[in-house]
C-alpha cells in the first residue's frame, strides 16, 4: 500500500479552481459514492490532489503498481466538487477513471502528460478532443466508452507505435482505421462510433479480437477490413464486424476464408 505522505487542510474555492494542471475534474458527489482516481507514476513522483472540499492530499508513485486516491467526501448531502491534480503530473504513465458517471471534466490536455502508457476513461460524462494527443507516442492502451467527444482523427494514434489495445465506444471519434495499419494491435473495439471507417486494403494484423459494430460501415469498408486482417496473416483471433454494419460482397471470400483456415472465428453480415 502507497503511504500518504501528507494531507492538511487548503483554501476551498467553490468555482472552478485557479490550476494550469490539465486534470480537473467536475465531480456531482451523491452524498453515498465516493470518487476514485487511479493512476500510475514512477517511485520518487508526487502528486497534489485536491479533492475540492478544501483537503490536498499528497500522494506518491509507486513504480508499476496502480495507486488508488478516493475522496471522504462527508456522507448525505449532494454536492458538487472540483477535484484536480498538480505536483508531478508530467510523470504520470497510466489514468484509470472508467466506469464513474459522476465525473465530467475535459482530457484535451492531456498530451502534455507525454509519459503516459494506459488511458482508460468511460461511463463518465468526460468530454475529450483528442487532436491534441499527438504526443502521447507511449501509449500502450486505449479505452474510451460513451465520450462526448467532440472531434478527433483516429488517425492520431499512428503517432503511438507501442499502440496494442485500442476500445473506443460510443464517441465522436472520427477517421479511417485502416491508418493504423503498422500498430502493433492485440484487440481493436470500435463500437458504435459511426465516423470511423476503413477506407483502404493494408496488411493490417490483431493476435486477439477485431470488433466493429454498429459503425455503419460499407459493404466496401467490410470487404477492405476483412482482406486487410487476411493480409496482414491474422490468426487464432475473433473478428466480428456485425450490427449496422453492410453486408460483405464476394470480394472477401478468399480472405474470410483465409482467416477462418487460420483459426479465426469470423462473424459479419452475409
């Protein structure tokens, strides 16, 4: 367990708080569920975090191991409070806020955090550009559900070449998929995110799940994904592009059956 090296009381400042720091976060307090941020960063690394009740806790790194701060809010009442980070947030590698309906806030700036390794936010009403995540060339996973994203390339990510997960559910994310063809994929999830496409045959590769449902996707863009993944010698892995999605034509019945020849289970729409 991660000690807290200090906690005293601040000035509380009920509006939105005077930080350059690119984590604040808007959390509506039931008065019952408290708040949990967890993150990662390196040993020796301290993080201020203002809870917005007028306590800052000091909490410390600790290498690979997630490290989990939880408000004490007092129990009962319904309020509002902003909860943000500063001290050491540059060496932050991995943000875990998935699954928090009452946090709101804004991820844009976070490609100032170039470190980090795991982005995980959903289930929260986080609205995230991610035109600004350029930087973020560490990024070993990825997993964004029911976003209010406003805009965004999917594109962007080829900037991340450790890039191994990527789940994106639910947002406003947009572009063409098949850019990210030199990824070093595991699993790839686009669901419901109808403006991603894919828009060209590469020899793109997943060595666990491809997931594309209800994107509305062409019998074209079907066909390219399919001969794609065939191309790129995809193996013992789900593909499921089902849903909304077109049916696939006759020009991806060599690869459908390449991949199904090479374990793969395949499900799309005949």
């Amino acid at each position: 367990m991660v000690p807290i090296i200090s906690n005293f009381q601040t000035m509380h400042n009920p509006n939105y708080p005077d930080t350059t720091s690119p984590i604040v976060l808007k959390v509506y307090f039931d008065g019952a569920n408290q708040f949990d941020f967890k993150f990662k960063a390196p040993i020796g690394s301290t993080l201020d975090i203002y809870d917005g009740d007028g306590t800052m806790t000091q909490v410390g790194g600790n290498d690979a191991v997630e490290v989990t701060h939880t408000t004490s809010y007092p129990s009962g009442k319904t309020r509002t409070f902003y909860f943000y980070v500063e001290g050491d947030y540059a060496d932050i590698t991995w943000i875990n806020v998935l699954n928090q309906s009452m946090i709101s806030g804004d991820a844009s700036g976070w490609g100032v955090m170039v470190n980090l390794i795991l982005i995980a936010i959903g289930g929260t009403f986080i609205v995230c550009r991610i035109d600004g995540w350029d930087t973020l060339t560490s990024l070993v996973q990825v997993t964004m559900k029911d976003l209010l994203t406003r805009r965004g390339d999917i594109s962007i990510f080829a900037n991340a070449p450790l890039l191994g997960s990527l789940n994106i559910q639910g947002t406003g994310i947009y572009g063409d998929l098949s850019t990210l063809y030199q990824l070093p994929f595991s699993g790839v999830l686009v669901d419901r995110s109808v403006g991603v496409t894919f828009d060209a045959i590469q020899s793109f590769t997943v060595t666990a799940r491809f997931w594309a449902y209800d994107c509305k996707w062409t019998s074209t863009m079907v066909d390219n994904a399919l001969i794609s993944l065939a191309n790129g010698g995809t193996t013992t892995s789900e593909i499921f592009i089902a849903g909304n999605n077109a049916a696939r034509t006759s020009a991806s019945d060599a690869a459908k059956a390449t991949l199904e020849g090479a374990g793969c289970t395949v499900t799309v729409n005949e």
